[in-house]
C-alpha cells in the first residue's frame, strides 16, 4: 500500500492536505477510487486514505505497526558514501531509531561539511521509512568528534561498543545480562577498525566492548548485523 509522511499541522479533522509531489506521486500510481493509501503522522500514527480531489479523507487511524518496541540508536564512523548510503537505507528499514555518524581516528572518507550528505542520506531514510512501513523517519546526523558520539551513546540504558578485539563479552551475553531495556546505542568502526585507544576511552565512558563473533564484518555489515540481533533478542523480528 503507497505510504506517505506528512507533518502534524497537514491533518485537520477527517481530511489531509496532501503536498504537490506526493498528490504527482499519487497521479503516477494511478488509484483507483476505491483504493486506499497510508497517511502516516511521522510521530506513530497511521491514517487509511482514500483520494477525494485533491484532499485525502481519512477512513481509519490507528497506531503504527511498524515501530520497535526498543529503541536502538546506531553510532557508525564514517566511512565511504555508498556504504553509509547502505547502512541508513538498510537500518532504517531494520528499526534503527536513529543514525549518527562520527570521525574516528582510522576513517579513510569523512565530510568537511556534512550537510549536504546529511540531507541525502535524510532521503535515503525518509524512502526506506515509506517502503518499510516506519511511523516514523529516523533523523539522520553526524557528531563533530569521536568524544561527542561518545558522550551521546552513553546515555543509553545499554551503551554497546561493537570492537573486533573484545573477546571478553559477546553480545549475546551482554543482552541476556542486561535484561530489558527501553534505549540501546551500538558504535561501529571504519574500514580500519577502532583505534585501542578509542575502545579504551570507550570503556572508560562505560560503554560495554563486544564481540559479536569471531569474523571480521565489513563497516556497512556491522552495524546491521548487531541491530538485527538487538531487535531479535527484544523480540522484535520473528
């Protein structure tokens, strides 16, 4: 079913006030009167839609289906565009609630200015929102320094820092460890890997190093591979 997002102010009563490309969008799919289209709020509210003119009555809300019950915010360094192009497309549509990207000390790509690519990969989310029926779009967004991701990701109820070296912890038993969780934050590396002195500083910031196996996965595999273990353990993927 097509899904669209519009902001809170757009809905008004029993109607919604439909944006020029996504009425072109709807032109293009060419509906049927009796057919019907989401309408989601961005806040996890979804509306049943049928085209009225060029207003879209609403025929149903309810709450949308496709929001974990966890939120896991992914921390990955930069690395080249087409595979943090991957790694927002595809942890959006995994459940990611957000994807900060960050400069660490073996990135062999990283913006100057990251505000153009900021608002490309915002894109790239808000499409693979639509396609895999997010309520929300996931923000997008980059920490100036290694330290500040640091500090964010800490604040998790479970802060997990993703280190090719840890053997210690894996990640499977960090969860089973912990037990339920409302926030999870999971910081992946370069191409290069972490520096042993940023997992040190990690771990100094009380971020759990772990492992989460004994093969070395790619910078745009990582992340995704640990999000899709983290929502599996919350029982948010069957």
């Amino acid at each position: 079913m097509p899904r669209f997002f519009v902001g809170g102010e757009q809905i008004r009563g029993d109607s919604v006030l439909l944006e020029a490309a996504d009425l072109n969008h709807l032109k293009v799919l060419r509906l049927r009167p009796e057919e019907t289209f989401t309408v989601c709020d961005g806040a996890g509210t979804d509306h049943s839609c049928r085209l009225d003119g060029e207003i879209a009555r609403i025929l149903e809300t309810r709450p949308s289906a496709g929001e974990p019950s966890v939120r896991v915010a992914l921390y990955a360094a930069y690395a080249k565009s087409d595979r943090v192009d991957h790694i927002v497309q595809k942890g959006v549509e995994l459940g990611a609630a957000e994807v900060v990207l960050f400069p660490s000390a073996r990135c062999v790509s990283r913006p100057g200015d990251p505000g153009k690519k900021l608002e490309r990969w915002q894109r790239i989310a808000l499409e693979a929102a639509k396609q895999s029926g997010r309520g929300v779009v996931p923000r997008i967004r980059a920490a100036k320094t290694f330290k500040g991701a640091l500090e964010e990701a800490s604040g998790a109820e479970l802060p997990l820092f993703l280190y090719e070296c840890a053997r210690r912890l894996s990640l499977r038993a960090a969860l089973l460890a912990h037990g339920e969780a409302e926030t999870v934050s999971v910081m992946t590396g370069p191409e290069g890997g972490f520096d042993p002195d940023e997992a040190a500083r990690a771990e100094q910031m009380g971020l759990k190093s772990v492992t989460i196996g004994p093969r070395i996965l790619r910078c745009e595999t990582a992340p995704l591979a640990a999000l899709t273990a983290i929502l599996f353990h919350y029982q948010n993927l069957e």
